[in-house]
C-alpha cells in the first residue's frame, strides 16, 4: 500500500465500522460482511503503518488510535472484569503474605 493507500485504508476502516453500528440487528448478513470487512481493513491499515516507509506522522498517529480504539472495544466485558477481580484479589492477598513473611522471620 502507498501513503495514498493508507489513507483510503483508513477511510475504508472507518466506513466499515460506521456501517456496522448502523445497521438494524435484525440485518444479519450484512452485519456479517460489515464485520468481517471490519477486520480485513483493519489488518491491511495494520500492515500499511507497519511496513511504510515516508507516511506523514500525523498519518501514522491517526491509524494508530484507530487501531487502539478498536481493540479496546473488542475486549469482552467478562474479560474486563474477570482482570480487575484478578487485580484486586493480588492487592488484597499482598498484605496477607507480607505478615505472614513477617512473622516466619520473627519465629
């Protein structure tokens, strides 16, 4: 892809993602191809940034939060959750084995 072609990849991306939320839930096969042209626009602006050389910064930074943007959203919530339990059930055991260190060395 030239820096043109990053462009309209982003462009394309964009398109396919608006296309996505508009459609009704009841339009089931073109909520399939608006997916799947989703992720094929968005690994091809994934190569371009990736293997271009000369694509202003401004061009680079733009497809770059894009792509940000789009796997922040792509993590379940469950997921989500399931890592901030994890998270918090680390912080919380910290003080625990601490004392606990803290006492095989005073015994």
């Amino acid at each position: 892809m030239s820096t043109v072609d990053l462009r309209d990849g982003i462009e394309s991306l964009e398109y396919w993602r608006a296309r996505s939320r508009r459609l009704s839930w009841y339009r089931f096969g073109a909520r399939r191809e608006a997916k799947l042209m989703t992720r094929r626009w968005e690994q091809r602006v994934r190569e371009a940034l990736l293997s271009q050389r000369g694509v202003p910064f401004g061009s680079r930074v733009a497809a770059g939060l894009l792509l940000a943007r789009i796997r922040l959203r792509r993590i379940p919530f469950r997921a989500a959750l399931l890592g901030l339990a994890a998270v918090a059930i680390a912080l919380m055991s910290l003080p625990v084995l601490l004392t606990v260190l803290v006492l095989t060395q005073i015994f």
